[in-house]
C-alpha cells in the first residue's frame, strides 16, 4: 500500500511538472526565441499590407503598366505576411497566448515609432 501511494504521489509530481512546462516554460521560452522574428515579420507585414492597398487602389483610378507593375511587386510581398501567420501559428502551439501576441506586436511599433512617422512623412498627402 505504501508503495502505491509513493508511485502516485510521483505520478502526481510528475503530472504537475508536465502542466507546468506546457503552459507557463513553454511560452515563455517560444517567446523569448521567436521574439524578435514575430516583431520583424508582423511589421512588415503591416506595412506590405498597406502597400498593397495603395497599389490596389491606384491601379483602379491609374491605369497604366506602371500601376501594375507596383501592384504584383506588392502582390509578391505579401509573402512575408505568409510568414508572419505561420510564425503566429506557431507561438500558439507553444502556449503564447493573444494577449501576449498583441503585447509583443505593440512593442514592434513602438520600437519602430520613428519609422512610421518618417513613413507618413514621406508618403503623406499634401493639400
């Protein structure tokens, strides 16, 4: 009898390290190695987006070769927005969560702030 309850108590142990891992080392550790790729690939997949949408709508008001031209070049770099949704894809099997996704894709903007408002600068409208 004695040993079944030390078998169980380290079944239990056991039990508790394996949850433990999956749901706080686990995340923790996708997170801290796929970090700076998540960042790096959810920027640009915003700003690729967002390029698109100008291509897409500049070729529908500007026909001409060179509207399309930018409109498949766009087209073609929204690879990187593959990228982006595998990589996410991936931290969730991990165990990270969307909050900390979000978290970790706001962190990016505010790394990249100056960026963006060089981005606006240049490609702002003037009236």
């Amino acid at each position: 009898m004695k040993k079944i309850l030390i078998i169980l108590n380290v079944m239990a142990t056991l039990s508790c390290i394996a949850i433990g891992s999956k749901f706080v080392l686990m995340p923790m550790f996708a997170e801290t190695l796929f970090k700076n790729d998540y960042q790096i690939l959810m920027f640009k997949c915003d700003n690729v987006m967002r390029d698109h949408l100008i291509a897409k709508n500049r070729v529908m008001f500007e026909k001409s070769d060179k509207s399309l031209a930018q409109l498949k070049a766009a087209e073609i770099a929204l690879m990187s927005c593959h990228d982006y949704d595998r990589l996410r894809k991936k931290l969730k099997v991990w165990g990270v969560t969307d909050s900390e996704l979000s978290h970790m894709g706001l962190e990016a903007i505010e790394k990249n702030a100056s960026d963006i408002i060089k981005y606006v600068e240049i490609h702002e409208v003037k009236y």
